[in-house]
C-alpha cells in the first residue's frame, strides 16, 4: 500500500494507493490525478518511509519510474 501526504493549494491531503504501479499507471492518464509540482511532505511505502530527493508528486513519480 502506498500512502502520499502531499500539500494540494496549500491544503495538506493524503491518499492511498494499491501499489507503486497504479500511481505510475495513474499519471500517465491524461488528465492525471496528482500534479506534478504538488510537494509531498511524507510518503510511506508498505508502513516504511521513503526518502524522496524531489520532494514532489513529480519527484515521486521518477523515483518508482526509475526501480
């Protein structure tokens, strides 16, 4: 399960994901559900935290993008 803490126009949201895959798969829309530019304050992966060199939506997708 993937748990993303992020600020959406200053206002902070959580949301959960089945797995890495559907947020990639979800981006890709064309329309996608999270913006790139959105920060990301925590994000857990299966309880465990991850440690995000961009801190953003689009930081996020490049680091599953990239394993």
């Amino acid at each position: 399960m993937l748990e993303i803490h992020y600020l959406k126009n200053g206002s902070k949201e959580i949301t959960t994901i089945e797995s890495p895959e559907r947020f990639l798969a979800s981006q890709y829309l064309e329309v996608p559900p999270f913006q790139d530019h959105y920060p990301v304050e925590e994000v857990f992966l299966d309880g465990k935290r991850i440690t995000l060199k961009e801190r953003t939506i689009g930081g996020l997708f490049n680091y599953f993008n990239t394993k």
